[in-house]
C-alpha cells in the first residue's frame, strides 16, 4: 500500500510569495500525482494531475513537478483566494484505491 | 455542465443503516468509474470505495470492508453506497467523485458538493 506523506504541515506566507508544497510517496508512483485544493465547506477542487498537468480553469501561477517518490506543487504568486488546504493523491491501476495525503494548510498572512 | 448531487444523508444510530446516493449528470456516466471519498470533521481526506464503469469491479478501503458497499445504475446515472453496521468513526462528509483516466494515470476531476453523515446515539 503507498503512503503518501506531505510537508510542511502548515504554510503561512504573504500575498505575493511564492510556495512551494511537497509531496512524497512511500514508493514509485511514476507520474500518477494529483493536487487538490479544498476551501472550508466545499469539495475539493482538482489542480494538477498527471503530475505536471493543470486542471481545466486552472491559472498559471499553479505549477507542478516531479516523478517517482517526490513531488512539488508551487504557487508562484500568493492571491487572497490561495488559502486553503492542498492534498496530494495517488490511484494505482491495482489496487483502485485512491491514496491522499495528510495535507498541507496554506495560510495567509 | 459536470453534476453530481448526493443524496441520504442524515443522523442515525450506531449498528443501523444508511444508503447514499449521488446523481451524475453533464457526461456520459456509463464511460467512467466513480469513488466516494469522505472527511471527518475537521480531518483530512479519506478514500472509501470505486466502481468500475460496468459496475463489475468494486473495491473497498479497509475501514469499511465487508460493511459497505456500492453499486451503480446505469441507466439513471447514479451511483450508491451502502453503509451497513454503521460506527460513529463512520461520521464525516461523504463526496462522490468521477474518475477521469489517461495513458498516464487516475484522478478524480469533479465532485459532489457533499453529504453529512452523523452517526451517534
């Protein structure tokens, strides 16, 4: 079973910084990475998958990175809209299950 | 555009049963497997179950093996979870979620907006 482990736990940064999110699975998980971003009270919203792909309606500011066991999301430019939760996640061919990080809570200053 | 609306959540005690259900709409439901995935209150993400787009293959985290199950109905766009012998561990916001797959890989690209499920006496 992969694990998926994320850090830092929290982020707090100011509008206009960058961040950088990283995600690390337990073993390879090729290019099979998805981001989430999940705001209080709504679903979570797909970002990236395929590692490096941006979700439809997704803007640019949101890139991502990496393959095997290490993983990055960054947002290269703050916005007020940026807080949230991001998870990462992982669904293997077999087993189907669809593994996600413990998250990391961006906070803005 | 992408819908999905679940349905049937509530209170109940624990040991009873529950059953969700999530209406899809906006695609052709029949081409894609599903998920739901759940959240405790103030806790992360938590994967429950899949279904294949034929409905032929299910498969189950091991927090609710052999307790739930779900099924899906093809020709009313919906698919269901079957939540039996309910724990108040099992409460959380439940999402179901449409897979969307490639040469590469999985993700789930819409989801549900939620719903709650209180399971305590």
């Amino acid at each position: 079973e992969i694990v998926l482990t994320q850090f830092p736990a929290t982020l707090s940064l100011s509008l206009g910084e960058r961040a950088t999110l990283s995600c690390r699975a337990s073993q390879s998980v090729r290019r099979q990475l998805a981001w989430y971003q999940q705001k209080p009270g709504q679903p979570p919203r797909l970002l990236i998958y395929d590692a490096s792909n941006r979700a439809t309606g997704i803007p640019a500011r949101f890139s991502g990175s990496g393959s095997g066991t290490d993983f990055t999301l960054t947002i290269s430019s703050l916005e007020p809209g940026d807080f949230g939760i991001y998870y990462c996640q992982h669904r293997d061919t077999w087993p189907p299950a669809g593994t996600f990080g413990p998250g990391t809570k961006v906070n803005i200053k | 555009q992408v819908q999905l609306v679940e349905s049937g959540g509530g209170v109940v005690q624990p040991g009873r049963s529950l059953r969700l259900s999530c209406a899809a709409s906006g695609f052709t439901f029949r081409n894609f497997g599903m998920h739901w995935v759940r959240q405790a209150p103030g806790k992360g993400l938590e994967w429950v179950a899949v279904i294949s787009d034929d409905g032929s293959t299910t498969y189950f985290a091991d927090s609710v093996e052999g307790r739930f199950t779900i099924s899906r109905d093809n020709s009313q766009n919906t698919v269901y979870l079957q939540m039996n012998s309910l724990r108040t561990e099992d409460t959380a916001v439940y999402y179901c979620t449409k897979e969307n797959q490639n040469h590469i890989g999985y993700y789930f690209d819409y989801w549900g907006q939620g719903n709650l499920v209180t399971v305590s006496s």
